[in-house]
C-alpha cells in the first residue's frame, strides 16, 4: 500500500469500466479519487475542489482530453500547476507530442496494469512509495 497521505486524484474519462479500474487500484493503494465524465465536468469539480493530480483520457465527449489540459494550464495557479497525466488508447507519436503541447506531464497507452497506475500516481504526486 502507498502511503498517499490523503492525495486526491481526479480521473476524467467517459468510460465507466475504466473509472472503475482506476477507482479500485486508487483507493486500494490509499488515494482518495473523484471522477469526472469529461473535461467541462473536471472544470467544474475543479473548481469547487483542490486535487494532487488528474488523470486524463483524450477522446471524450463534449470536451476532450487536449481541450481540457490546456484550459487547465490557463487557469490560475495553484490549479493551473496541478500534475497531468494522460492515458490513451492512442500510441502514436504525435499523439504523445499532441498530449504534451497541451500541458500533460506524462503519457501512457492503454491498457495500463493497475500497478503501473499506481506507480505513477505515487510518483506524480509526490506520495512516498
């Protein structure tokens, strides 16, 4: 188990079975996570809440994952510096680079076992692993 301390991850992705997935390794390890639909309901929740991290999806409806990183980085700080990490079922290059140019910190390609999820949760929010 890590040792999150409290660390608050918000993961935007219109599949459920996915939320789930992460949702289960998350709080498993110690997270506390909030979900969101797409990227107008992650601006919302952001909001009206601090979080330590957000895990993105690109391809969403009614806001994608690219829109949203970059009117995350267009806020003002504190959220405008929260950690970014996108994960996608596209692996292409420019799509990383896509991610990227829009404000995400990391990349991975679906699927992702949840104890590399984890990993990197840890890591990209400063919990001691």
């Amino acid at each position: 188990m890590v040792e999150s301390a409290s660390k608050r991850v918000l993961v935007v992705d219109d599949a459920s079975l996915v939320r789930r997935y992460y949702r289960d390794a998350l709080e498993r390890a110690g997270f506390e996570m909030a979900e969101a639909l797409n990227g107008v309901e992650a601006l919302e929740k952001m909001a009206l809440d601090t979080f330590d991290l957000v895990i993105v999806d690109v391809n969403m409806p009614q806001m994608d994952g690219f829109t949203f990183l970059k009117a995350l980085r267009r806020q003002t700080p504190p959220t405008s510096s929260i950690p970014a990490l996108v994960i996608s079922s596209e692996a292409g290059p420019q799509d990383i680079e896509a991610a990227r140019s829009a404000g995400a910190n990391f990349y991975l390609v679906k699927p992702v076992s949840q104890e590399l999820l984890v990993q990197h949760v840890a890591i990209m929010c400063g919990a001691p692993a």
